[in-house]
C-alpha cells in the first residue's frame, strides 16, 4: 500500500486513462488519495471505469483534436478547480511493417496521437500546472524511445519524439517549479503487446511462439513488465519523493539493450 501522503487531494489528469496502462495508473493515484480525471476516445472503457471507480471524472476526448482537448481541460477545471498532475499516457501502437510498407496516412495517426497529443495536452495544462501546488508532468514513452526498432519505425520515432520532448520542457518548466520527466517502459504484458506481437509474426512469417519469446528475453531480467510496474513509477515521479527527479528517462523494462 502506498504511504505517502503527498498526492492526497492532488488534482490530476491521466490521458487516455481508462484502460490498459492508463486505468492501472489511474488506479494507482486513486489508492494515493488524489482527485483524478481520465479521458479516453473508447466510450465502453469510460462506462467501465465509471463503475468501478465513480468518483473518477470520465470525459471522452481525442488528444489529437484541439477542439477535444480545450473541452476537456474545461471540464477539468469547472470539476477540479485547477490542476497539480499531468499523465500525458494516451498513445497508439502504430502500424507493423517495413518502412516501404507504411501508408502515409498510418505515419500521421501515429504521430498525431503519440507526439501532438502530448504537446495539445501540455499546452493547455502549463497555465493551469503554475498555480498548482508541486506540479509535475509525467510524458509516456516507450524502451522504443531510446532504441531502435525494426518494423516500428514510425512507433519508435514518436517515442524518441516524446524523449526530446520532455528534455526540452523540464529546461523551459524547471525554472517555473513545473518537474517533467517521461517513463520508458519495456515490453508490457497485456492485450497490446500480444497485438503487436502477432502482427511482427504476421509480417515475417515466423511461429507467434517464437516472436513471443524474442520479447520476453529481449530483457536481462528474462520478462514483461507489468502494468503495475508502470504505473508505480508515474506515481512516483509525481510525488514528493521525486521531488529532484527532474528532465530523466525513467526506464522500467528490466534492462533492455535491443529490441525485437
């Protein structure tokens, strides 16, 4: 059980957070105490989180769409007051293949999500996060985001995309008392990565098992994170234990040096 009682009453919005990753994050800050937001483009992953965690304010927006995103924060403020926390979580696993293969319209969807939707998002929050009290911003990235990775270029170039991202912000913020750091996960167990695990099969012709077991020894400690690992991290470095943890790479993914 979490013990810290700095994220008691924090104000915090997590993109994208009702399911997968981002509802294990939204729970993790939930049992800290603190007055959470989501949004999500899936409806049915809003009426679920709205049943197990009511007094989470869900509200449906696409982060990649302006106009989504200023109706959001709108609603934010008129049911928080303000804003101390913001999880910028929402991404999209992009297309699997060659580069030769990739549409045009694949590389846009990607980036729109991955990379715009950070800056529309951080855009919006920045005004909000000064008048907060101890605001940080957490930016999801991806082990993709530090490392190449065959048949996921337009994936990995957005998550390198949020790593520069996040660099630049923590110089610009730093000074304002805004920490901003981004999580780089490893593999993580769940629906995703089997997706795209069966997609790499798919595209090189090879057995599921033997792509499936690429990912999981990829690692030095030989397995998945877990979602639970993610989202301790992205609690942590929003609380006041992280209070000097600022502009880093926070890399959960068991020692990964190359990818599959």
């Amino acid at each position: 059980m979490w013990k810290d009682e700095s994220l008691l009453g924090k104000r915090v919005l997590i993109t994208a957070g009702a399911d997968g990753i981002g509802l294990e994050i939204t729970r993790a800050f939930v049992e800290a105490g603190a007055r959470v937001a989501v949004c999500d483009v899936a409806g049915q992953s809003l009426e679920r989180i709205a049943a197990e965690l009511p007094d989470v304010l869900a509200i449906k927006a696409d982060v990649s769409n302006e106009s989504d995103v200023a109706a959001l924060f709108e609603r934010v403020d008129a049911a928080l007051g303000g804003l101390d926390v913001l999880v910028n979580n929402a991404g999209v696993a992009g297309p699997t293949g060659g580069v030769e293969t990739l549409t045009l319209a694949d590389w846009e969807r990607t980036l729109a999500v991955n990379i715009t939707g950070q800056f529309l998002c951080t855009r919006a929050a920045v005004p909000r996060l000064r008048k907060g009290h101890a605001p940080a911003i957490v930016n999801l990235s991806s082990a993709a985001g530090h490392l190449g990775m065959p048949g996921r270029s337009v994936y990995s170039a957005s998550k390198w995309a949020v790593v520069g991202f996040t660099k630049s912000l923590a110089l610009e913020l730093g000074p304002q008392g805004i920490r901003v750091n981004t999580v780089l996960p490893g593999a993580v167990d769940g629906p995703r990565i089997r997706a795209v695990i069966a997609a790499k099969a798919a595209s090189l012709g090879k057995p599921l098992d033997e792509v499936t077991r690429s990912y999981t020894s990829q690692a030095a400690l030989g397995r998945m994170v877990t979602m639970r690992d993610i989202a301790c991290m992205v609690r942590f470095a929003c609380s006041d234990q992280a209070a000097n943890v600022h502009g880093q790479e926070l890399v959960v993914d068991g020692l990964t040096q190359a990818l599959s």
